[in-house]
C-alpha cells in the first residue's frame, strides 16, 4: 500500500516555492502541472488526494481519491453549485489572508482619492487647467475623525480597519456573529490586521444594516457572497446611507444592487463610490458606471500583488502541515455559510 499523500499542484509556483511544499513531510508526493481546463490534468487528478487549484476542479467520478481542495483565491461562490463541493464531503480550504495588504492599501487608496478629488485633478491635468476656484473644485474631506463602516469583518476588513485606525478614523464594523469578534483558524500575515477584533469602536448583526449605514462617511464592502449577502446594498439600504457618504467594494459585485446604486450615483443620493467589481465581468462598455463623474471604476485588481504565490504557498505549506497531522486546517470552508 502507498503510504504517499500524492498532491497536485494547478498553478505556476517558483521552485522555491514547490521546494517548501513538497519539504513539509516525506509522507508528501508532490506534483506540478499547470492547468487551465480538467483535460490538463486528466491523467494525474485520479491519483490525487490533494489538489491546488484556481478555477479547475474535477467531477467526483474523476477524482475518487481525493480528500482536500485548497483554493488559489478567497472566494468559494463559484464553486457552490459544482458537484465535488454540493455532493461530496471533500474539504475545501480558501486563500483569504493573502490579499489583505493589498486590498487594505487600495481601499484606503480610493478613500483618499475620493476625499481629495483625485480624479478632478486628473482631469484638470489632461486638459491643461488650472481651475480659478480650484479652492472650491478640489476643498477635500479629512479621513480624521471620518467614520469608516466595514462590511464583512474577515481578513480584509481587519486590515483596512488597522489602516483606517492609524489615519485617525473611526472605525464600524458589520460581522455575522457580532458577540465574537476575534478571528480563529483564519490566515492572518504577521503584524497585518485586527485578529483579536479589538479595534472597531461597534460592530454591528447584520440585522442592523440600515443603522450601521447611517452612522457610515464611508463604506467598504469586504463580504463574502452568499445566499445572504447577494444585493446586500439594495435601495433601501443605499437610502440609508449618508448623501455625503462614499461607497468602496473590493469584494464581489453581486453584493449590490447595481442598478439602484447606478439610479443612487446619478441622483447623487450618496456622494460616490470606487468600485473594483461588479455584476457584469468585464463591465461592459455601455454601463452608466464608466461615465459617472464621482465613480472610479478599477477593473477587478485589487488583489493584485507580487507577493500573491509566496504568500499561497506559506499559507498552503501550514495547511499541508496542519493535514499531514491531522489537525483542523486554516481557512477551512463552512458549507452553512459558504466561506
């Protein structure tokens, strides 16, 4: 009988990388092949009994052997209706963590930018003008003593929430279980974050959405989607929030109604929004939302980052570790939430 856990590598990690994987145990029988549909890897995924993967994962029937899929990005909801996820007891994992410098930094970005009209001087500067009342076109909002509202209180939202901190704001948060702040088997990268969740000033049940946004100069919203969380932000909830309030999404489009935060940009119900995803990938190019003056538009980047395959592969080589052991894995997928 083989004593190996034979694990299939999908994405292009570095030697050094697949060194540190394949280093965690002798128990461990690495394999790397690049894929981008299932017919890349037909012939070594009946074998594995662990797979990194992005977007490629097989039917149960084609992986009979397998017992963990650890994903190469934060979110599951892609994934909900594939068989090997709704069928199976596989254990899934995610890669949430690894994005929250990143993201944490564009969020914080856009914040300024929309405070300090960044897209007007830009503008301004590709028209060659200098506006005579440029104290009025460009008079900013301080992010001091701004309160900031976090939608969803994972990795993410800890870090923008640590950042937000330093900036002097006051910091809200909505989170699920609002009677336990602190974050558990969750990965979070040294000296980054909020882990034992002491730095929101309230946090907020989602049952108190609309009040949460009331209180809000700015909005941020970092949760998974779900079943729950889909058109989170309907109409009634953009009413809710302030006329001079800013709305950031660097989760998943689906979260907001995006007509009704189109009909609330144009009607200047809120004062505008940095959007990094949307319903429609790629947006495309007739939506309102590429024209709107107080909209900036990025187009899905915000996870973007150098370190993203270093820090996969830390993160990946613990839960190796963790697996091999037998004990719980980090970022370990509850199929009650979805996340």
């Amino acid at each position: 009988m083989d004593p190996a856990i034979k694990v299939l590598v999908t994405m292009p990690f570095q030697e050094v990388q697949l060194r540190k994987l394949a280093g965690v145990s002798p128990q461990i029988a690495l394999t790397q092949r690049e894929a981008r549909t299932i017919e890349d890897i037909a012939d070594s995924i009946a074998e594995a009994h662990v797979l990194y993967t992005w977007r490629v994962l097989p039917y149960p029937e084609q992986a009979p052997n397998l017992r963990w899929v650890q994903l190469h990005q934060a979110g599951i909801d892609q994934f909900l209706d594939h068989p090997l996820y709704s069928g199976t007891d596989v254990i899934f994992t995610t890669a949430s963590g690894i994005h929250a410098i990143n993201v944490g930094e564009h969020v914080l970005g856009q914040m300024l930018a929309l405070a300090h009209h960044f897209r007007r001087m830009v503008e301004d500067q590709a028209r060659g003008t200098w506006p005579e009342k440029r104290w009025k076109r460009y008079l900013p909002r301080e992010l001091f003593g701004a309160t900031v509202g976090i939608i969803g209180y994972g990795s993410i939202g800890r870090q923008v929430a640590r950042l937000a901190q330093a900036f002097g704001m006051t910091v809200l948060a909505v989170k699920r279980d609002a009677r336990h702040p602190a974050e558990e088997n969750s990965y979070t990268i040294p000296g980054t974050g909020d882990p034992e969740g002491i730095i929101p000033d309230r946090i907020y049940p989602p049952e108190a959405l609309h009040s949460f946004l009331s209180e809000c100069d700015f909005v941020v919203l970092a949760a998974p989607l779900t079943q729950q969380t889909r058109a989170l932000l309907d109409a009634r909830a953009l009413r809710a929030m302030k006329p001079d309030a800013f709305l950031i999404n660097v989760a998943r489009g689906a979260l907001v109604d995006e007509g009704a935060l189109i009909e609330a940009l144009e009607g200047q119900q809120i004062a505008g929004a940095a959007l990094d995803t949307f319903s429609e990938e790629p947006l495309p190019g007739d939506s309102p939302l590429w024209r709107l003056p107080n909209t900036i538009i990025s187009p899905h980047v915000s996870g973007f980052t150098p370190c993203y395959n270093e820090r996969a592969a830390d993160l990946f080589a613990e839960n190796l570790r963790r697996f091999v052991a037998g004990e719980t894995l980090i970022n370990l997928v509850d199929r009650k939430r979805n996340y």
